[in-house]
C-alpha cells in the first residue's frame, strides 16, 4: 500500500507543484491538498480540501484521508500574501501549532517535511562565513525570520515527543524562478534597485524547481533531521544586478527603509526592515549536510537559477536616465499622496 501524503498551501504555486510532483510518484497512493483557497492552476488528480490549518478541522482531514505523510509548506514571508502581518504570523505559527497536534493525535502520521528558511540564522556583522546547521541562530525580533524560528522550535518539540514520527526541515535559501513572487524576487525586479551604501552582501539562490525535486526527494527518503539548501556557489548582490541589467542607487540604511515604506505604498516590492539587515550583510550557508546525508544536489547553482530568474525580465541598464526619473515621478507623487515628504532618488545609475 502507498503513501497517502497531505500538502499544506496547496492554493500557492510551489505547493501546488510540490503535490502535482507527488501525484506522479508511484509510491504515493493519494495526494491531499489543503489550504483555506483553491488553487489557481490546475491540480490533476490531487484531491483538495478546502481547510484552514489555523483550526482543529485539520486533525479531521488527517484522520478522514488516513494520512501517513505531511508536507508542511504554509510559512509564508510575505505580510502582503497574507492580508498583514497579524494574519502572516496567525497562519505562520497558530497554523503550524494546530498542525502539529493533528499530528501528535494521529495514529496514522509517520512522516513529517517542512520547508523553512535559511533566513532563521540572520543577517549580521557577526555571521559566521558559511552557516552550517548546528549553528544556534540568534533570536530574531520581527517578521518572517521571527516567525520561522518559532515554527522549528514547535517542530522540534514534536519530534520530542513523537520520536517515531520522522520529521525533516528543509532550510531553503531564496528560492527565485519567472513564476515566483516573493519579497526578495519583488526587489530584484525594481526598475530601479536600491542597495545599502559601502555594503555588498552575499547571496545565495534556489531555482523553484529544485525546490520542488527536494520536497518530493524528502518525502522519499528515510532521513530525518535539518539540512540547509541552496544551489553551489555564491554572488554579491552588485554581480547579481550587473546579471540583471538593473540600474542601482546607494543609500544609507534608514533611507532604504524609508524607500520601503514607499514602494509597499505602490505594491512594488516589501523591503521590511529584515530584507533591508539581509541587503546589507546577506548571508551563505553550507549544504554539504544535504549532499552528503540527506544526497540532494540542486540541478542549478546560485548563477544557474539567477540566470532562469532573468530569462523573461526586461533589463532596464538600457535606458537608465529614463527609468531612474520615472521611478523618481512615482516615488514622490506616492510620498506625497501618503503624507510623506517626497522621496528624491539621489545619484545616478552604477554599473
């Protein structure tokens, strides 16, 4: 008898071909998805569940489907894909909790994968120059790093307590391919991007469809544990827009903050105070846990998947005058129209 797993998120694109990816197994039985939306695109023969993880009616589903498998996938860093902060940290850490005592009351539950994040270690002065996953993350304040942490301590206290249950978090690095939408891919796709004066971060990526592979390799396999994730290599963030074509601008930190707030004004991108510490320190990690014991190797590395990232982004290096005075146009008109003196891009574009 195969597997029946349950994927949670499913309404968004990587939770949806996460389960579409498990559907094709022949391991796997039944693929359930859950999220409190249907999905967008097509989900073939996934059965979807219209549920919200946040309350008990999750343990029904888990006992109704006889589910042996849960892919844990809706820890979301975006407060915009959420309807606000309050509701990301609900669904982020209430949902995560209510999910795992379905878990724990379930006599059917023997495999447990969450997708966290490599931005539960930081972004710091202090960092070591590659994370590995015995270094003990410093506490985070706010948002989505806060958040992620919280969700790997109740993890891990379930495997406490439920020590014949396999559990495996995946830290994943930025995960970026043409479809996907996140804080991060919103900055790089600025027309003009705003980068921390005297600092050039480190940056590490993860193609969506690597994702995707580790998701289903983790549901395979027998291994339990945390492994970080991310494709080889590493890139400062002046390669990484030099590859994009993107005319920058330098500023000190507090005024890409002040950037932030206005660019959220006009749905441009969320640069948080967290992405801004990230866009200033940045951050690598060390994946030979996961090539070696858990034996994933992403398809792509860090270039890789930046260059499918950029396959159908138009550059705008090619006319920067232009661009850095329209960008200058509608960030003022929008300080203005929220009560904020205007915002004047200083500078000229760099290389």
């Amino acid at each position: 008898m195969g597997r029946v797993v349950l994927v949670t998120g499913v309404s968004r694109d990587l939770g949806r071909r996460v389960a579409l990816s498990l559907v094709s197994d022949p391991d796997v039985d039944r693929v359930v998805g859950v999220d409190v939306v249907p999905p967008r695109g097509d989900i073939g023969a996934v059965s979807f569940v219209r549920a919200d993880i946040r309350t008990p009616v999750i343990a029904k589903v888990i006992a109704r489907e006889d589910v042996d498998t849960v892919v844990h996938m809706s820890v979301i860093a975006s407060p915009g894909a959420s309807g606000g902060r309050g509701a990301m940290k609900e669904l982020n850490v209430i949902g995560t909790m209510q999910l795992l005592a379905a878990c724990q009351k379930s006599e059917t539950v023997r495999h447990l994968v969450v997708k966290s994040t490599t931005a539960v270690y930081g972004s710091s002065s202090r960092d070591p120059a590659m994370f590995t996953e015995d270094v003990e993350p410093r506490p985070a304040r706010a948002g989505y790093a806060k958040d992620a942490q919280e969700v790997e301590s109740y993890v891990r206290g379930f495997a406490r307590r439920r020590p014949d249950v396999r559990v495996l978090m995946l830290r994943a690095a930025n995960v970026v391919g043409p479809l996907v939408e996140s804080p991060m891919t919103s900055y790089l796709r600025l027309p003009v991007v705003p980068t921390v004066i005297g600092f050039d971060p480190r940056l590490q990526f993860l193609h969506a469809e690597d994702v995707v592979e580790v998701l289903h390799h983790a549901v395979r396999s027998e291994v339990a544990g945390t492994f970080n994730v991310a494709g080889d290599g590493v890139l400062t963030l002046r390669q990484v827009l030099r590859r994009l074509q993107r005319p920058t601008v330098s500023l000190p930190p507090a005024a890409v903050g002040g950037l932030g707030r206005v660019v959220r004004q006009v749905r441009l991108a969320e640069l948080s105070p967290e992405l801004v510490t990230f866009l200033t320190y940045g951050r690598g990690v060390d994946t030979t846990r996961c090539r070696t014991e858990l034996g994933f190797v992403p398809r792509r590395d860090t270039a890789a998947a930046l260059e499918d990232f950029a396959s159908n982004l138009a550059p705008t290096l090619t006319a920067p005058d232009r661009v850095l005075g329209a960008a200058e146009r509608r960030l003022a008109a929008a300080g203005r129209g929220g009560g904020h003196r205007p915002f004047v891009v200083p500078g000229g574009p760099r290389g």
